[in-house]
C-alpha cells in the first residue's frame, strides 16, 4: 500500500479545508480526485480512492460512512422563467417543467419528458440557459457554476441532500481513521474519543 491518500469528491462538495488541515499537520501525500456522482460508489468499492466525499444514498454494505453535512436543494432556472418571480418554489410549481436533469432524491416530474443524454450539472445549467428546461442540484452545485443569466430558488418541500465520507470498512487502517479525524475537526495531538 502506497503512503498516498486518494480523497474522491463529487461537484460541490469542498475538500480543501481538510486537505489544508492534513498537510498541515505533515501526515503524508494526499491526493484529491474528482468523481462524479453516478461513479461515487465504485470507485470506492473498486480502490481508486481510498476514501470519498460523496452524495447519499449509497450502499453502506462493507462500507463505513460518516455524515457529514445538508446541502439546500435548489432549482435552476432561466433568468426569463417564471420561477424568477419568487424566492422559494415546491415540487408542484414544478411539475409540468422540462427537467434537464434528473436530481439525485430521484423526484421525477409527473409529466413525459424528452430523453437527454448523459451530462455534467454544468451542461446541465448550461442547457438551462438555452431555455430547455430547469435542473434540481444541490446549491452548493447551483454556486459553483453560477451565471449571470440565471435564477436560482430554494425548492422548499424537497429533502436536502446529505455529504458524507465513505471507505471500505476492510482499508479501516490508522491513515484512514487519521483523515476521518480530520474531517471531525481532531488535530494531530488529540486522541480518538
């Protein structure tokens, strides 16, 4: 086993803290790796990474997970759509829309949609600015690809979604459990409690 810890991220999420906080304390190399959320739980299970910061649900079978936080789900939307009307939208408002992309809850519109193909959250947003439609993301995501000609609006009835680290529960090894004491704020001098 190399001394190099793969951290995988979905988009959003916001691994550098952490990182900052690990070379700070000279516990060893430590590599960041962009994943996407449909291949969040392979490659984790297949050790591309060795841990990953990713979106729930997973399969937590033969994995440990810590939660860590909520993220507010957000629709985006053109700046000319009626959404930009309002500060806060629910899933009714919603329903007969045009969904570029489907959300991780797994909210499908009532209404027959066309068939996209495959594509990042940014295309998404970038689709959305052509007025094809809207995308549900987390706001975080909605942040990070932000543009001028576009709205976004909290969706209020719909769940948030939840980050979380997952490993495999057999590379629970002191290199794993010194990042996870990381990400729950320990320093190099606490123990484990």
């Amino acid at each position: 086993m190399s001394d190099e810890l793969r951290v995988g991220f979905v988009t959003g999420t916001t691994p550098d803290k952490w990182a900052r906080a690990w070379r700070d304390q000279r516990r060893g190399p430590l590599t960041l790796v962009p994943i996407t959320e449909e291949d969040q739980e392979d490659v984790v299970r297949r050790g591309v990474v060795d841990m990953a910061l990713v979106r729930l649900p997973v399969d937590t079978d033969e994995l440990h997970c810590v939660r860590l936080y909520d993220e507010l789900p957000v629709v985006v939307a053109g700046h000319s759509h009626l959404v930009a009307a309002v500060d806060q939208v629910t899933l009714a408002d919603l329903v007969d829309e045009q969904l570029v992309r489907p959300h991780s809850s797994g909210w499908r519109p009532a209404v027959d949609q066309l068939a996209w193909p495959p594509m990042s959250e940014q295309e998404a947003i970038e689709a959305v600015v052509a007025g094809t439609g809207i995308v549900l993301v987390p706001m975080s995501v909605a942040r990070l690809f932000h543009r001028k000609d576009v709205v976004t609006r909290e969706v209020a009835d719909l769940p948030p979604t939840t980050v979380a680290l997952v490993w495999l529960r057999e590379r629970d090894d002191e290199r794993t459990q010194a990042f996870v004491g990381v990400v729950k704020g320990r320093t190099a001098n606490s123990t484990r409690g």
